[in-house]
C-alpha cells in the first residue's frame, strides 16, 4: 500500500465555478474557510477531534478511514511550493505522486474540476477524490472542456493584467444569475 506523502484539509469550501477560484486565486482573494476549524490537525490529531461537533466529528474520522484505502496516514509532510503550485493551490494529499482532494461533506462538480485541475498540474493521469462517503478517481480526460480555461491561464498567467482577471470574474459572476 502506498504511503500518503501530504495530506493539509484545511480548505473545506470550493468556489461554484472553477473558473472562478482560478481568477480569485490570481487576484489573491483568501479562500473560504469552514468556521476556522484546522482539518489538518482533525485528521492528524485526537485531541483536536475533540473541539469538532459530532456530525464533523463523524465526518473528519470517515474521511480518515477513506484515506487509509489509498495509503498509510502516518504524519503531516509539506512539500515544496513551486509557482504552478501556488498559482492552483496545493493538493490536499499525495499518494504514490497521485494528487488527493480531500472534503469533508458531499463532493460537488466543482470538487470534480478541483481534482482534475491537480492531476494536469502533477501530471498524472488521474486524482482521488475523498469524501467521507467515497473514494473516487476523478480523470481529467473527462473534464477537458471545463479545464481548458484552467490549461490557458496557466499558459498566459503572466500576461494577465489585474484589470483583466477582474472583468473576466465579473462575467462568470455574471453568467452564474
């Protein structure tokens, strides 16, 4: 069984829209975050489990136990931020060099494009996605049209200016109504 290298759950809430995110993460717009709760220490520590109300309680040890079908969760290890990195964000967790998104509710569409997003980013074939209800591979083959815009951005971030990145969030704002 492969040993999980990462695994931070700290970032509980995804934007509705991939795109979104990605303009948001360019403008460096904070990401949402679930009551301040750190789910890294939940998914690591006991004593934190402790300070969850039941039901996430509940959530956080199912996540857990969906992780050990993928790999040995033995301890918190970082892994070197490069720019494609801190441009997408990082992983929640990385086994045998397969990207992990971890949540800690229902998976959504955009949990989806999250995890294929990482997969092109690490170039694999594939992701896992890990709710407390499931362990799922997500591919990005199967997502190719959402994530062209995701491929694009990465291409040309450089040459975006901040003008752009906020006219292009106001018309996925936009389009979402």
């Amino acid at each position: 069984m492969a040993y999980i290298q990462y695994v931070s759950c700290s970032e509980i809430w995804t934007f509705a829209s991939n795109k979104v995110w990605f303009l948001k993460k360019l403008l460096g717009i904070p990401p949402v975050y679930g009551k301040g709760i750190k789910r890294h220490e939940a998914v690591f520590s006991d004593s934190a489990l402790n300070e969850l109300e039941e039901r996430e309680r509940d959530n956080v040890l199912s996540v857990r136990e969906m992780l050990k079908k993928i790999g040995d969760v033995e301890e918190e290890r970082g892994f070197k931020k490069n720019e494609s990195y801190s441009l997408m964000g990082k992983a929640d967790g990385i086994s045998n060099s397969i990207p992990i998104e971890v949540k800690f509710y229902r998976s959504s569409k955009a949990d989806k494009l999250q995890a294929a997003s990482y997969a092109l980013l690490y170039g694999t074939d594939k992701a896992w996605l890990v709710t407390p209800y499931s362990v799922e591979e997500v591919y990005p083959s199967e997502h190719m049209a959402e994530l062209m815009f995701t491929i694009d951005a990465i291409k040309s971030f450089k040459k975006i200016s901040k003008e752009d990145i906020l006219s292009l969030l106001e018309e996925v704002e936009k389009s979402k109504k």
